[in-house]
C-alpha cells in the first residue's frame, strides 16, 4: 500500500463524515432553528394531514364573569311590534307576523338593522352577527362581554330560516346581571392552545381546523349563576365528514373542556360535541 | 503534472476542514440537544407555566400618595395593578445610588409620606439584582437590600429605594423613564382604599384611619390527587423503585436515596424534600431563581399564588394565594407554599393540595372591616399588649363554605402576627 493510496482511503472516508454531518446538521436545524417545542408538534400535525392555518403566539387578556338569564327578556317583551311572543323558560321564542325576505349573501345586512331597533329585539346592540356558527337553516348572533363573544346556548339570539330563504321568527337568550369575578388575567396563544388539543388526542388524522376563535364559554354554574371563562375555541372537520365539531381549550390552563349537554355525536369520544 | 500530483493532498485537507468546520457547527447550535425526547416532556412540563418568574414575584402591596399628600392602597378590581405598572415601567436605567439618610424612623416616616409618590412594597427586603430580574430593566446600581420602591410622578428622573431594616433611604437617578405612563395607571380604574403608613412598636405599618369595604371572593375548589405528584416528583427517569407506606393519616413516598414525599390526609398537605439539588450560590436572587424553578418542577397550579415572604435566617420563603391584591390566611398554617432551603443541595417543600382557580359568585358582594385603630383597641381590651404584636395586615380568611362542597369562601378580615405567627384577629379576641 503506498501513500498515495492511503489518502485516497482518507478522502473517501472523510467525504463520507461529511456528507453524514451535513445530513445530521441539517435534521437538527429542521423545525428547531426557530423556538423549539410547539413548533415540532405542529411539523408532526401536517405529517398527520392535519390541515390549519398558522396559529398566532399572542397571549390574550380574559376574565372569569358570572350571569344569568333573568327576567330582562319577559320584562321587555311587552314592548315588542309586528310578532307573537312566548317564553319557554327564561327563553324568549318570537315568530314574526311578515317574513322577513333574505336576497342571498344579504342576510347580515338586513338582520343588523332588525337586531338594533328596539323595537322588533331587546338588548339587541349587544349581540353580533357569528358568520361561523350560523348555517343555511339558522342565522346566530352572539352576545359580548368585554368584547369577545360568547359561545353558548345561554346568550344567544338564533334566526329560523325557512326553505324559501325567509326569516321566520327567532329565540333569543340573554345573560343580564354580568359581573367580573376576578380581575383579567393572561390566556395561553393560540399556537399552545392547538398543539396541546393535538396531544390530547383531539384532532384525528386528516382533520381540518376550519377557524379558531377566542371566545368565552360557560364552564358551570353555581349559587344559580353562569360562570364563564375565556376559551379557544376550534371548529374541526372530520375527515369525509360534513359535520363540524367545536372544541374547545381553557384558555387559561390549556385543558380540554369536556361539556356532557348538547347532542353528541356517535364519535366514540365523548368529549366531542357539536354545538345547536 | 504538478497538479494531479497535489489533487489528492489538497482535496483530502479540503475535506478534514469541512469535517470539522460541520462538526463545529453541529457542537455549537444549542438546537441539537435531544429533540424527540424533549418534546415529549414539554406537554406535562409547560401545563402549569403560565405564571413566569415576574409574575409570582410582583410587589405584594401598592400604595400611591397625592400631590395633596392623601394616600391610597390600591387593589385590582378588573385589571392587575401590580403587572400593569411592571410591564410600565420596565424600561428604565440608572447608573448613580446614593444614601440619603439611615436610622431615623421620623425622615423615614415622611419619605413613605412623600406627595406625589407610588410605593411598591415587598413584605421582606429583596436585592437590586433580584429586582432587574423581576422588573425587567436596567437598574445598574451596587447590589444591595430593600424592601420599598418609590417612584415620583412629577420627577422621572429619580427614584427612592427603602428599606424598613435600618430605616435606609437610598437615591438614584435614572434615565429613559417616562413618568406619564405611570400616572395613566394610575387613571385606570381600580379600587382605592385610604390609608397611612404609622409606625407601630418600631415597625411601619400601613394604618387604615377608617372602616374599610372590601369584595369577598368565592372559589371552586381545585384539588390535585396524590397521585398527580408522585408521578411528577418522586418517579426520576433513572430511579422508578419508588416504596410507598401507608400509614392510617399519611402516605410517604420514598426513593431510597434523593427524594422523600409525606402526604398528610387530614389536612391534604404535602412535605416533599429534595436532598439532591443543587443551588448556585446563596444570593437573593439565586435562591429565588432555584426556588421557583423547583415550583415548576413540582408542578402545583401557580395561577394567584405569589411570594409573600422571604427569611434569610431559616432560608425560608413563603408563597401566599392572592386575592384582589391581599393575602390569603389560613389556608394552612404555612400559606400557599413554603419553602426551606436546608443546605447546599437539598431543601424542603410544604404545599396544599388545594389551590383556587375558578372564581364563582359570592354570596355576598362585600364586607366591611374596622379601622386599625378600632382593632388595637379591641386587642387591647382583650389583654394583648402592643408591644407584643410584630405587624397588623388585612388579609383573606379562608373557610369552606357550609352548603355547597369543595368551594371555599374569601372574606377580607384583620390579621395580626404574635410570636412569629399570623392569627385571624377574632381567634385572638376570643370570638372563634
């Protein structure tokens, strides 16, 4: 063996190091060159086919505010023209004499003028129009509190539609007697949020995260009150699926809240339910 | 000819370089520590670490004083005072500290008096170092104690730094500070109660010259099972051999050498003791550092705890439940937790199981306590001597409520500290 012959050996070997340091270098740049952790998960959720938009890392302000649904509503009911009103419980159901004609794409425009005359709705300037929870058969506006939204049954007003577009009548709740329970104190970003409801095995493979809202949810209630706190909220759609879940994560400890009402699906899991 | 013949040797000293040049690059990212692993881990240690180091490290009291000289404590109502003035006020510098005046409770007593003034308080001094960390700037100063921090609303460029041992006043001036920002604080709205710092048996206390209205709070109780930290703490990567004993009101956990946990079931208490961490050194700031780093590792919920107190003589610092901006008693006989730094490498920790996270509507909105004056006469009546009381504070008593299980009610009452012990006052005047 000359000399020459063992450089060769060296250079082969040497390019081989090389070539294996390039690839290691360049694994372990992937996906933790930028802060680490969570960004790794969400590498993992495309490679389960999960398919959502890039989450925001903000951190939020949100309190814990406690209400019901009082006498408001049956208070005001008298005071309400051109429908027919009756109450089931402390929710008001109303149909309307005339109803009311939707052209397509409109019916944002036209039932924001319904929702703020006093007349026709009561509190109505402190609801807003949900394009995400409304759907072909029903229009919902949701009520806010200290400017985000509530996602429940409890502080809604929902629009029947009937088969030729029309508005019909509707049924309202309203949370009245709003207090602050604590003061307002800082929510994870939605990017945790996210990863964490992937690691507890809330998002299944192929699932799309169709839009995710910062919005409050009731969590219980006690001493006869709602008490509601600061939620992120996701829409997931299953896989060959049309039906869209909400989920939805404590946006201060990043749990996932299970809720037992609402019809629930024939998903095995019983922490998935849809909301009506 | 000559060129073929240096190919080799050139091409081959080519590839060493690039061997090592990738090496180095591999060696120095600080990415490359093990990824897949830590991934996993992240998931159970992150759950509770919304509340960073500033945040269970926030002055425990504030209290603002007029330019007419009327001073005010002030308490959260929708927003935390104490975090809004913190993120405020974090950009300054200083470079110059100067002594203004030692041992003379009268200057002392008018510096807290001072007009036109916001006070930061801590219950126990705490070092400059520990308070760039906390606050987030640059006050580059020589390391030393104190327990108050004044700024000045018509002077951005000093503040004071006090310190109730030795009645210190120390000066120092700052730049980059925009006093604006903090009188926009203080024109949010947030509950104001008036007060008067006093001095009490050699000692300041904040002196409430009239009744008080103070809100109740009511709380879901969270419990956390036993369970949930024997898995945290006692089961180490390497060491899973892990004895249970138990007894008929404990449970003890032990890992045969570093690490010992006691459950105690009447009170729903936790002794856990480390005899395998090290700490650095044994500055302030250091030791708050290990002592919160050893909060997350353990892992309890650290939403509305804060730090309450800090003895440098037993090494022992204790954290508090905070509500509304005051403490919480009697939640044990300890606070919220306590920890007590033994020595070098081990330490002892005592916590609850029970920790408050969801408010719920109290019964009532408020209360009314009496004035200061109106409680050390009361005690007086009662035989206590005021030389034997070491401080007065208002506080939260916390007591199960009797109709619904697992919540606990916050009712503001006066607390009041004889022979190293914090009493709810009407222990002491014999009505509980």
């Amino acid at each position: 063996m000359n000399f020459k012959r063992i450089q060769l050996i060296f250079l082969a070997i040497f390019i081989a190091m090389d070539v294996m340091l390039f690839l290691s270098y360049n694994r372990n740049s992937v996906g933790d060159s930028t802060a680490a952790g969570s960004n790794n998960i969400l590498e993992e959720m495309r490679k389960d086919q999960i398919t959502f938009s890039e989450p925001t890392t903000k951190k939020h302000e949100g309190y814990y505010f406690s209400g019901n649904n009082g006498d408001a509503l049956h208070q005001a009911a008298p005071d309400l023209q051109q429908q027919s009103i009756r109450f089931s419980g402390d929710e008001l159901v109303s149909e309307f004499k005339k109803p009311l004609k939707i052209t397509n794409g409109s019916a944002k425009q036209t039932l924001d003028k319904v929702v703020a005359n006093p007349g026709l709705i009561a509190d109505g300037n402190q609801y807003s129009y949900s394009k995400q929870l409304s759907s072909s058969s029903e229009i919902i506006y949701v009520q806010r509190v200290a400017h985000k939204p509530i996602y429940s049954h409890f502080c809604q007003i929902r629009f029947d539609l009937d088969s030729q577009q029309r508005v019909v009548g509707y049924s309202q709740n309203y949370l009245e007697g709003v207090k602050i329970l604590k003061e307002a104190a800082k929510t994870i970003s939605e990017e945790r949020a996210l990863t964490w409801l992937y690691q507890y095995n809330e998002i299944p493979n192929g699932a799309k995260v169709t839009w995710v809202h910062l919005a409050y949810t009731r969590l219980l209630t006690a001493r006869g009150q709602y008490v509601f706190l600061p939620t992120w909220v996701f829409a997931v759609k299953i896989n060959n699926s049309s039906a869209v879940i909400l989920k939805r994560v404590n946006a201060y400890t990043g749990e996932v809240i299970k809720t037992g009402d609402n019809n629930q699906t024939s998903n095995a899991n019983s922490e998935i339910f849809t909301l009506t | 000819m000559k060129l073929r013949n240096i190919w080799l040797p050139v091409s081959l000293v080519a590839a060493v370089l690039v061997s090592l040049g990738l090496s180095g690059m591999i060696w120095t990212n600080p990415a490359h520590s093990n990824l897949s692993s830590r991934t996993k881990v992240t998931k159970n240690s992150d759950s509770n670490s919304n509340t960073t180091f500033q945040d269970i490290y926030l002055p425990s009291q504030l209290v603002s004083t007029d330019d007419a000289g009327k001073q005010e404590l002030l308490t959260n109502n929708r927003v935390n005072v104490a975090t809004d003035l913190r993120d405020r006020m974090s950009h300054f510098t200083a470079e110059k500290a100067k002594t203004d005046s030692q041992k003379n409770p009268k200057k002392y007593l008018a510096q807290l008096k001072r007009k036109g003034t916001i006070l930061l308080n801590y219950n126990s001094a705490i070092s400059v170092n520990f308070f760039r960390k906390a606050f987030n700037n640059q006050l580059n100063i020589p390391n030393q104690k104190f327990n108050r921090m004044q700024l000045l609303l018509n002077d951005p460029s000093h503040l004071y730094l006090l310190n109730d041992q030795g009645y210190r006043i120390v000066r120092v001036t700052l730049k980059n500070n925009r006093a604006g920002k903090l009188r926009h604080v203080l024109a949010d709205r947030m509950v104001k109660h008036r007060v008067a710092f006093k001095m009490f048996n050699g000692k300041v206390i904040l002196d409430y010259p009239k009744n008080v209205k103070l809100r109740t709070y009511s709380y879901q109780l969270t419990q956390q099972t036993q369970d949930y930290y024997a898995n945290r703490i006692m089961t180490t990567n390497s060491n899973s051999n892990v004895q249970i004993k138990r007894h008929q009101n404990s449970t003890d956990y032990d890992d045969h050498g570093f690490r010992h946990m006691t459950i105690d079931k009447p009170t729903d208490t936790v002794t856990f003791t480390n005899y395998n961490s090290q700490v650095k050194s044994s500055s302030f700031l250091q030791t708050m550092n290990h002592v919160y780093d050893q909060l997350v590792m353990v892992g309890m919920p650290l939403d509305s705890v804060r730090f309450y107190s800090y003895d440098a003589g037993s090494g022992t610092a204790v954290f508090r439940t905070y509500a509304g901006g005051l403490p919480v008693f009697d939640q044990s006989d300890f606070g919220a937790i306590q920890m007590k730094v033994l020595d070098q490498s081990s330490y002892r920790m005592k916590f609850s199981l029970d920790s408050l996270q969801v408010p719920i509507p109290p019964v009532q909105t408020s209360a009314t306590i009496m004035s200061t004056d109106e409680l050390v006469k009361q005690l007086r009546n009662t035989g206590i001597r005021e030389s034997k009381i070491q401080g007065i504070e208002l506080g939260y008593e916390w007591s199960r409520d009797k109709s619904l299980p697992k919540v606990v009610n916050l009712s503001p009452t006066w607390y009041v500290k004889i022979g190293n012990q914090w009493e709810n006052y009407q222990k002491l005047i014999g009505q509980k």
